[in-house]
C-alpha cells in the first residue's frame, strides 16, 4: 500500500437547483445552485492507493460492487490520477450513516468524500476550490458537499470556472431539513440521465435563464435569514425544476401521490404561521425546510399524514474533513 | 316579448390548451388551440328579449342568479346588444344536463349556447365565423364549442381575427373522452383570474412559442387518425400548461393525488397497447382521451381505481344549433 486516507462528507439538499449541464462530460452545470449541507448524515469512504497491478475495487456499505457502480468510482479515479501524478489502482471502501433509499442524493456525499479521501492518500494538498471541481467530475453536486455550511456553486464555462464555495457557515441560521420519505424505491430515471434530458424540453432554457436571479434573492434571504422570501423563491425554484423534468421528452414524472399531500400541506402550514417550505430533488420524497423552532412541529404533522414511511432530521452541515491519513 | 330563441351547445375538451389572453378584455388568446365537442353533454338556453323596462335576468338550472354570475352573462349581453342593435332587456334561462362540478367547463357551453341564441331571438342571421367570435368574448373556450366536431381556434390580434372553425366533422374519428371525475369541488382559482396569471410564468412564454407547431402535430395526428402521435402531443401540451400553472406566482396547483395516480396509469395503459391518453383543464378531474374500441376498457379500469367519484363518456359532438324561434 501507497497510501491510505478516510474522509467524510455529508449530502446536501438544493435550494436552488442545479438540473441539465452545458457539458455533460466535465459536468459544467447549465445554471449555478445554492445548497445546505445536511449535518448528521454522512458517507466515509477510505480510499487506499496499491501497489502498481490489479484493478481498482470498491465495496459500498459492506457490499463489493461490481459493473456500472465500480465503472463510475473507476472513471472518477482517473481523473483524480491524471491530476495527482498517480498511476496505481485503489482500493475504495464508503458506507453512508443513512438509510439507502431514503430519497438522499448519496452520490454527492460519496464523491466528494471519494475526492477528498483520495487527494489525501496520495500525500497531496490542494485548494478547496480545487477540490470542489474535482468532486464535480465524478458527480456535479458532489461539488457543493466539499464546503461548509450553506454553498454556492458557479456554473461556467470551464473546469477551473466552475467551483463551490461557502456562501456562510452552518451556524449562519438554524435551519432544519425535515425529510418525509413517502417512498424508497429507487427512482425510474437516474440524475445523471435526467440532466442529459434537460434540454428536450421546452422550458428548460426560460428556467437556466432566471436562475442567476434566483440564485441572488436566495443568497440574500439566507444572509438576511429572511424565511418569507426564502421559502418563496426555494418553492418556486423546485417547481420549476420538476416543471421542466415533466415537460422533458419523454416526461420524466418524479412525484407521487403523498408527495402532492405534503407540498399543498406545507404551503397550507406556512399560510398557517409556520416556517416551513418544501423543495424536491429527482424524487418523490419532500425536503421540508423549517425554522428550528418548528421543525418538531413539521414533523409531528407529517408523522400524522398516511403514507409518510420515515421522517429524518438535519440541521446544516459541515465541509467534507479528513479523518485519517496513513502514508507508510 | 320581443323575440325568444333556444339554442343547446356542448362544452368541448382542449386537446392544445388555451391559457393565458393576449388581451383579456376581448379575450384574445396568447396561442391558438384545438379541441373536440363532447357528444351527449350539453347546456340549453333559451333568451327572451323583453320589452323596454327592467333589467337583464338568468336562471341556471332552476335557479335564479345573482351578483358576479349576472354581471357576467349581462355583460356578454351587452356585447351582443351592441352588434344586434338591439336595445331590449334579456331573460336567460340555461341549464346543463351534466353534472355542475363534474370538471367540465360549463362556460364553454353556457356562452356558445346564449349567444347563438340570442342572436336567433333578435331575428338575426350571422355566420357561424362571426358567432364564434361573439361566443368568445362571453368565455374564450365558448368560441370551440359554436363549429362542429374537431375545431381550432385561431390566436389574433383583433376581434374579427381571433375566430374557431371546424376541421373535422364529429364522425371523422371515433375517440371517446373518458372522464374521471375526482373532485366535484369548485377551483380555488377560477379560469378567467388564472389566464390573468399566465403572464406570471417565465414559462408561459416557451409554452406560447411552441403552440402553434404542436397545434399542426395533433391537427395532422387527428386528420390521420394517427393516435400514437396524438397521445405524445396532448399530453405534452397538457404537461406544459400545468408546468405553467405550477410556476405562476402564486402558483398554481390544480392536481389532486388520484390526479397523479390516473396520469400515471394512463401511461401505463398505453404502454400496455390501449389506445389512452390524459389532458388536464384547469381542475384535477383527468379527461382519458380514448379509441371507441378501448373506451370500456379504460372506464373499467379508472373504476377500479380508488378515489374515483365517477366517470362520465362523450364521442365527439355536433355544432351549437337553434332548437326554435318564437318572433310574435
């Protein structure tokens, strides 16, 4: 062995979406996105640089996967040894903290702790911002679980362009993320398909077109911890996201029945006086965002509606950290 | 009594969607649309001009209305007033023979209705063209319901221009619209205030830009009898409506859960070889769009369904007609 390193991340949740890229193979997202990391929930991943001879391999959450998991791990590999000078195989072991299934975008988590794991195996240090884009190569919004706390990622034009960066620290308001899953099947059509099918439709390019507008008022609202204008444009921007995803030919149809409960009861909820606003990522689960202070409240609410399976919690979290490096 | 008329029309299912006006006093549509007569269901109207003297009445089905309701069908009066150079007060009294809150636009039908008879009672002859155009300035959709069968009506920027004409009779294909009703509650949001709205949507505009491409498709699709590329191109441009809907601010959400649940067993269905497709009006009831030979089929099925309140049938239907004229 080379060498050897553990890093963690945790996933993040969208508040304004990125969906369709201006180039799908270096990921450069068509629009930039602004996320939460979500605290509590995390993926670990040690990577271990061998001796020259013999394939990568990797085992997720106990398991060893083989075909299209092991060819995407391996392709981000590559790239990550064509940045590093390194010119072995690797040996990736990654377990999530959260339930498989539950509607939590694990890829982001997974690469961005894949890259920062990686890069510290190899004895090498390099910038966040770097980090960021590497992360971004093996999934785009992998990129946005390298900073801490609440994260903007640019898009451009550029590998280098396109980078995350923390917009404020995970203390900056205390927000918490309150997830209904209402099912954990895995999804009909995949993200990274999806993206490729952003641009069948129509509206894609009215939605790519407002979002640096969005992007702004979002910021600001998380700056200012205004949650009338934060929940406004975070719904709006979901909406428009799953209204182009519908639109997509063929239409791609992530919600379900109880999905439509929750939204109209969060809207409902809020008229009511709670500080409460839904975003939904490529799924049918609903990321209900809340004000701390009624986040049990949200939650008692949607454990009394049927057909809700599990409700998970996550305050904002931190950047992807490295736990151990071991360089014999 | 001055003259009376009774004329019936049915209400008609878009099949490309009229939403949002260019200009909402005349109710010139943003994009043109089509659309086809449902059979069997009709509304009946009889207008009266009276002597000089006293006001405009009506009465719906048994009832006699008041307030906004008779604002507005006095104010259509008007229109027709001024183009009959008639100077008479009106008794109006319509009725339906399908359920009210069955989600089926009864404007369509109510305004088709009045105005062709109201012209027929002031002893008038107009040609359908032109009672289109009338119809339309009571309730937009009320212009598709005055031709027979299969019709389009025409986007303009003037009065005379914006006109709906037949382009195929009822009996040129043998479609059924399956209805499922699955709410018989009123919209939270009317249509003419939702029109209003379209203009909200950064997406509207794409949805416009597109319409009269998919208007030649589905014309072309119904002129062929090609269901295949029918079913692809009314779904579509009811998926784009509703994504405009759902995008507006504040948006609107007029799907209910069995919504989803039926869109989604429609696909399905088809997929499986059944001759179906969905489209959506302003309401969460789901117009199953179907061959004759699988109308049974699909009605067996939607029963099946839970949270099915009912469904209704209609082949397509004939033209507004005159039942009779009284001039003393």
């Amino acid at each position: 062995m080379i060498g050897q390193a553990t890093a963690k991340a945790s996933p993040n949740i969208a508040f304004i979406k990125y969906w369709g890229n201006r180039d799908d193979q270096l990921r450069l997202p068509a629009n930039p996105s602004l996320s939460m990391n979500l605290g509590g929930l995390y993926a670990e991943t040690v990577v271990s640089w061998l001796e020259a001879g013999g394939g990568d391999s990797f085992r997720l959450n106990g398991r060893d996967e083989r075909g299209a998991a092991l060819e995407r791990v391996s392709a981000h590999l590559d790239a990550l040894r064509r940045r590093l000078g390194v010119d072995s195989p690797a040996r990736v072991e990654s377990s999530n903290n959260f339930p498989t299934g539950a509607g939590i975008a694990s890829s982001a988590a997974a690469f961005a702790a894949l890259t920062v794991a990686a890069v510290a195996a190899a004895g090498a240090t390099l910038s966040e911002r770097e980090l960021t884009t590497l992360a971004r190569l093996g999934s785009g919004s992998a990129a946005r679980s390298v900073p801490t706390g609440f994260v903007e990622w640019h898009a451009a034009d550029t590998h280098e362009g396109s980078y995350a960066e923390s917009i404020a620290e995970p203390d900056a308001w205390e927000l918490v993320d309150v997830i209904a899953v209402v099912s954990r099947e895995h999804k009909p059509v995949g993200s990274s398909a999806g993206h490729r099918s952003a641009n069948t439709s129509d509206l894609q390019a009215a939605r790519v077109a407002g979002a640096e507008a969005r992007l702004e008022t979002c910021k600001q609202a998380v700056l200012d911890r205004d949650f009338a204008a934060f929940a406004e444009v975070v719904e709006h921007d979901s909406n428009l996201m799953h209204a182009v995803m519908m639109t997509s030919r063929p239409p791609l149809f992530y919600w379900l029945p109880p999905t439509l409960t929750i939204m109209d009861s969060v809207r409902r909820w809020r008229a009511e006086g709670l500080q409460v606003c839904y975003t939904l990522d490529a799924g049918p689960n609903v990321h209900c965002i809340c004000a701390r202070s009624d986040a049990e409240e949200v939650s008692n609410r949607l454990h009394a509606l049927s057909e809700i399976l599990d409700v998970l919690h996550a305050p904002p979290g931190a950047n992807a950290t490295v736990i151990s490096v071991n360089i014999p």
